[in-house]
C-alpha cells in the first residue's frame, strides 16, 4: 500500500513539474486540479513562488493565472457535491461537518471568503463541498474565493519578486498570523456593518 502511494505521489510530483515548464498556464492547471480535488505536490501556492521568483516583472499575471485557475477548480467541485448532495460529506467527521455548515449559515459567502485566504492545514475542500452541498449561491461562492485567493497569490508573488527563495522561509513564517489577521478584521468588518444596519432598521421603526 505504501509502495502505491508512493508511485502516486511521485507521478503528481512529475506532473507537476511537467505543467511548471508552461509558466502562467500551467500554474492554471495546477491550480485547477489542486482546487478540484487532485491535489499536487506544492499545490499553486509552491509554483506561483517558483515563477516569480524567477520572473518578478510577471507577478501579477501568475496571480491572475492561479485565482482563475483556483476559481473554476471550485466550482468543478461545488458542482460535483451539489450533484452528490450528502454523499459528498462522508468522508469528514460529523463534528467538522456541523462547525462548518454553522459557520456558512452564520456567515455565508464570508466564510467561505475567510476559509479561502487561510493557509493549509486549514480544511478549505470542506467548505466548498459544504457550500456545493447546501446550495449557496454559486456566483457569490465564485465571487468570494476569487476575492481571496488573489489576495493569497499577490502576497506570495509579491514576497517572491521581493526577496527570491527566501519568501518560502517568510511565508512559512509570518503568513498564518497574517491571513488570521486578515481573516479577524474582514469578519468585524462585517459583523460590524451588521449590526449598524440592524440599529438603523430599528431607528427607523421607532421614528415610524
């Protein structure tokens, strides 16, 4: 058994390193399969270091390159699990199942928003499926991971056109408590604006 997971890692490491030779495009790829659940070696986040690492002037191509890549990675599998429906969810714990479906009845696309900027071993594949499941509105879902792995793939394009092999070491480093940061200041943002409008709802009300 050992043996086969073995080879298997080895021939997504090949095909990884493979689809790096076709620069912006196969950064696409890799970011497409990673996102629809034939995870690669490194994932995007590894290639989109490499590349601008080596072309700094590209950055903000990559970054393009690897959220569509990202994005339409996502919604192959919302689509898949919207198709499953609870089948799709066997394979993770009830527990992990419940806090999920909390927090995106909680929070909506938000969550998913948050869950798309935090690095792994955050479980972001849950999400989605959770989302596709439970039928959050598919354009708003596309909308919010967009959002959030270009902030993910600017920051690391940036670190790499910046500081060149070093970037890997930083983001090791400094990257969770700053996507945590991110994260805490987009959900008071909006648990904020929440709450002013339910205040001025009830203003209204009572000058009614």
């Amino acid at each position: 058994m050992k043996w086969l997971l073995r080879k298997i890692s080895d021939g997504l490491t090949q095909i990884s390193q493979y689809l790096v030779t076709f620069g912006p495009f196969g950064l696409f790829a890799v970011a497409l399969l990673d996102s629809a659940l034939v995870p690669l070696p490194g994932g995007p986040d590894a290639v989109m270091i490499l590349l601008s690492t080596a072309r700094p002037s590209w950055v903000l191509l990559y970054a393009v390159a690897a959220t569509l890549g990202s994005v339409i990675g996502c919604l192959i599998l919302y689509r898949l699990s919207r198709r499953a429906g609870g089948r799709a969810l066997a394979r993770f714990s009830a527990r992990k199942q419940a806090r999920v479906k909390e927090l995106i009845d909680r929070y909506d696309v938000l969550s998913v928003l948050v869950a798309s900027i935090l690095p792994p071993p955050f479980p972001f594949k849950l999400f989605v499926i959770t989302a596709g499941v439970f039928r959050l509105n598919q354009w708003r879902f596309a909308l919010a991971v967009a959002a959030g792995r270009m902030f993910r793939f600017l920051l690391e394009g940036y670190l790499a056109a910046r500081y060149g092999e070093r970037a890997k070491d930083l983001l090791a480093e400094y990257y969770p408590f700053v996507a945590l940061g991110l994260a805490l200041l987009i959900v008071l943002f909006f648990v904020g604006r929440k709450v002013l409008k339910g205040r001025g709802q009830r203003s209204e009300v009572r000058g009614e």
